[in-house]
C-alpha cells in the first residue's frame, strides 16, 4: 500500500485546506483510514480518522467541528477538509492505511503511512 498526501500549504489563520491523501492497491475500501499531525519538536498526534465504509468518523477534540475527514472508495482517497484554522494546527500532516477497517486515534494500529504534507497558518 502507498499513500500520497497533497493539499498542503501556507493559509491565513481563518482560512481553509483540503488535504488528499491517494491510496494504492485495489483494498482500499476496506482500510480504515486516518490523519495524524506532527509539529517541530512534537509528537505525532492524532487528528481524524474514517471506517472502512466512511460510517463512523472520529475526531480529536482540538480539532472536532472545524475539520471534516471524508473518503470516496471509488477514487481511493481521503479527504480531511479544515477549517477556521489556527496557527496551532500548524504541522506536517500524515495520512495512514489501518488494514483492520478501523477508525482509531491508536497510532500503533495503522500499517502503512504517507509521506506528509506541511500546514502551515500564519497568524
């Protein structure tokens, strides 16, 4: 499985990203996928993540009501759509393939990462 993140850039605290994140291989749609974030110095933390079937969707608190993830198994893609940003969302963003179909905020749980995009939101 790879996974290509794009959609990064520079915005405006109060603007808006979408972020894509284009999978490989013909099993996408049984993947759980998910968005991770990592800041200079930080850890990876969890953002969003989707079900296999785009069902159930979960999001970390810091980010609940501005970011939407979404998933279209027919172009074999996520979405996270961000809004109303904040210079401390500032971050490179990850997208990442759980094999199980999961939604989950448990890094260890996903199998295969992309590459990053960089966010970053000036103030």
């Amino acid at each position: 499985v790879q996974l290509q993140a794009s959609g990064g850039g520079l915005v405006q605290t109060g603007g808006s990203l979408r972020l894509s994140c284009a999978a490989s291989g013909r099993s996408f749609s049984s993947y759980g996928m998910g968005w991770f974030r990592q800041a200079p110095g930080k850890r990876r933390d969890f953002v969003a993540a989707i079900s296999y079937n785009g069902y159930s969707t979960y999001y970390a608190d810091s980010v609940k009501d501005r970011f939407t993830i979404s998933r279209d198994n027919a172009k074999n893609t996520v979405y996270l759509e961000m809004n109303s940003l904040k210079p401390e969302d500032t971050a490179v963003y990850y997208c990442a393939a759980d094999l199980e179909g999961l939604r989950t905020s448990w890094l260890n749980a996903y199998d295969y990462w992309g590459q990053g995009t960089q966010v970053t939101v000036s103030s």
